[in-house]
C-alpha cells in the first residue's frame, strides 16, 4: 500500500469511528493509541492529544517500528 494514493476522505471517516486500542498495561493514561484501519493502513497517537492528527504507518511500516521496539533497537543510548 502506498500511502500517497490513500483517499484522504475515506481515511478521515475511518478515523472518525475507529476503535482505538491502548496496553492493558497503560492505566488508559499518556500511552500510545492504536487504530487498524481498512487497506492495511495503521493510525498511531497519543492519548494526551487525541484531536491531532495520527500517525499512518502501512503494515509492513508498523510491523516494522513494533518489531524495533521489541528488539530494543528504539531505546535511547
């Protein structure tokens, strides 16, 4: 999936009713949302700002950046 051929109308909708996942780990409180959204497109954002605009990763983006984090190649120096 490329992300510049999205229609942006389309995805704005999905956004608008997408359930939104958070680690049962969270509390519900500042975490990192998740929305998997049709067309293999993944929404990411945080849960302090909801009203800005999410992060669009395709699935091989977001297996990716998960699959970083599990490895522990994101962590600071």
């Amino acid at each position: 999936m490329n992300k510049r051929a999205l229609d942006l109308d389309r995805v704005e909708t999905q956004l608008r009713d997408a359930r939104w996942h958070i680690s049962s780990l969270s509390g519900g409180t500042n975490c990192v949302q998740v929305a998997f959204l049709d067309r293999g497109i993944v929404a990411l954002r945080d849960s302090k700002n909801p009203h800005k605009a999410p992060h669009l990763f395709t699935d091989a983006e977001y297996d990716a950046f998960t699959g970083g984090i599990e490895r522990g190649e994101l962590r600071r120096p």
